[in-house]
C-alpha cells in the first residue's frame, strides 16, 4: 500500500502550475465543453487582477470554436456557476469579466441526476 504524499503549504505556494475546481462541479452534470470551459477559466482566475480572458482566447486553449465558447459560457451562467461582466470603455466594449459563483454541495434544482 502507498503512502500519501503530504503537501504542506510552503510546498503548496511554490508549485504555481496548477489550478483548484471544486469536487462538488460534477454534481451539475455539465456537457463536456462547458466543463473545459470553466476548468480554463478556473485555470485564468487571479485573486487580484480577476479572470477576463477573450472568447477566441478561450476558444484557442481550448481548441474549440467561438461559438461553443459562447454557449459554454451561456450554459455556465445559467446554471448559477458564473456571472459574466461586460467592461466598456468610451462606450466601446473593451472585454468580459467572469466571476464565480459559489457551488453548491447539492445539485441545482434543474440538473437531472
């Protein structure tokens, strides 16, 4: 039988390739794209400067298309996960913003188990 490995946080801090999501994700049955989708912009997140990046930059991580971006990101919200900003400047779009919602231990009313 293995032993665990035991990361304390010093370790943790260091090791900066990485990203968390949350066990409780799969509860939410997502399609697969809107899952690669969140776990992307989990991945872009930053506590300080916020998580905005572009559609076609998700798109191209992703190596998927705009358009299943966009719906990807359509399904996020509506199933209460993200909230989705539009930052003007000028009265010109500049960019979104994402932000993300808490998720919950159980199973949204509307996701079929």
């Amino acid at each position: 039988m293995d032993n665990p490995v035991v990361v304390n946080d010093k370790q943790r801090r260091k090791r900066k390739n990485f990203f968390l999501v949350d066990n409780e994700i799969f509860r939410y049955k997502l399609k697969p794209v809107a899952f690669y989708v969140y776990c992307y912009l989990r991945r872009c997140d930053n506590a300080r400067r916020g998580c905005y990046p572009s559609k076609r930059t998700i798109a191209n991580a992703c190596g998927i298309a705009v358009s299943s971006v966009s719906g990807a990101l359509k399904l996020l919200a509506e199933r209460g996960l993200i909230t989705c900003r539009h930052n003007y400047d000028g009265g010109r779009q500049i960019n979104n913003s994402y932000s993300f919602l808490p998720v919950s231990p159980e199973a949204p009313p509307h996701v079929s188990q």
